[in-house]
C-alpha cells in the first residue's frame, strides 16, 4: 500500500516537491485511514516529512525510490503486454 501511494505521491510532487496527500489518497481510492497508514510509513522510513494541514514533503530518498518503483511498474506493464 505504501508503494503504490509514494508512486502517486512522486506523480503528484510539484517542482518544490511538496503535494498534498489527501488529494493522492483520492486519486488512489485509499480511505482516510488507510492513507494515514501509507504516510506514516513513509514517514517512519525518511521518504517523507509530514507537514501541517495535509502537506507532506517528498524527500531526496522518497523521489528517488518512488522512480524507481515507478520504473518497475512501467517495465511490468510493457511485459504484461507482449
């Protein structure tokens, strides 16, 4: 569940790297506590900062790993087509 949120959350990041992670959990159709769940997991693991008023802050290591899934998935998808 965390993945699939910091993907979203990646797509979503503006170029000052903050997004807004209700409007990810909706995108996603996570309920509230399920984003709740998402985020403090990646807060616990450095990948984001939670902020006040449902802000968060992609980190170096969150943009980074969330490419990286994001890779994974797009390279999943083309496999799955062939």
């Amino acid at each position: 569940m965390a993945q699939r949120f910091l993907v979203e959350a990646t797509r979503a990041t503006g170029p000052d790297e903050y997004f807004r992670w209700h409007a990810v959990a909706a995108t996603l159709g996570y309920s509230e506590a399920e984003a709740r769940q998402a985020m403090q997991s990646l807060d616990d693991r450095k990948l984001v900062i939670l902020l006040l008023e449902g802000n968060a802050r992609l980190l170096d290591a969150g943009r980074q790993m969330g490419a990286k899934l994001e890779a994974r998935l797009i390279r999943a998808g083309e496999a799955t087509r062939r």
